[in-house]
C-alpha cells in the first residue's frame, strides 16, 4: 500500500544545505531569506509604483509574516 502523503522532501535543497558547515546555515538561510524579501518587493514595486518605500516594505513583511489585529493601512498612519 502506498503513502497517501506526497514526498515533501526537497532532495536537492537537502543535499544543496547538508553541504553548507553548520555553522554557516544560518547565515546561508538569512541570505535566502533576504533574496526572497528583494525578489517580493520588486515584484510589489512593479505592480504598485506609486507606493513608498516604507509602504512597499510593510506590504512585503505583512505578506510574508501574519499579522495580528493591524493593518498595513493603521501602520501607515501611525508614522505619517
């Protein structure tokens, strides 16, 4: 009988991280991270060019981080 669940091990990303020194994974996954970050803010920017810089940041952290009981909108407010 087979495994109802998908194989949700990525082979290659595992291998591509057991080949990093453990001490430098987290350095390693905060540049990803950040990589991430610059590719969903010019994608934001693209969309939307009129948005400041501030604004465009707190879209992209409000997209990738959950926000509780704020809104983008209200943080904007509160530093104008």
């Amino acid at each position: 009988m087979s495994d109802p669940l998908p194989d949700l091990v990525e082979w290659q990303q595992l291998y591509l991280i057991a080949q990093v020194p453990p001490e430098k994974r987290p350095l390693v996954m905060a540049e990803a991270a950040e990589w991430v970050m610059a590719g969903l803010r010019g994608a934001m920017h693209k969309r939307h060019p009129g948005w400041s810089q501030r604004e465009l940041n707190l879209r992209v952290l409000a997209y990738v981080t959950p926000l509780r009981g704020v809104t983008v909108e209200e943080l904007l407010s509160r530093w104008d």
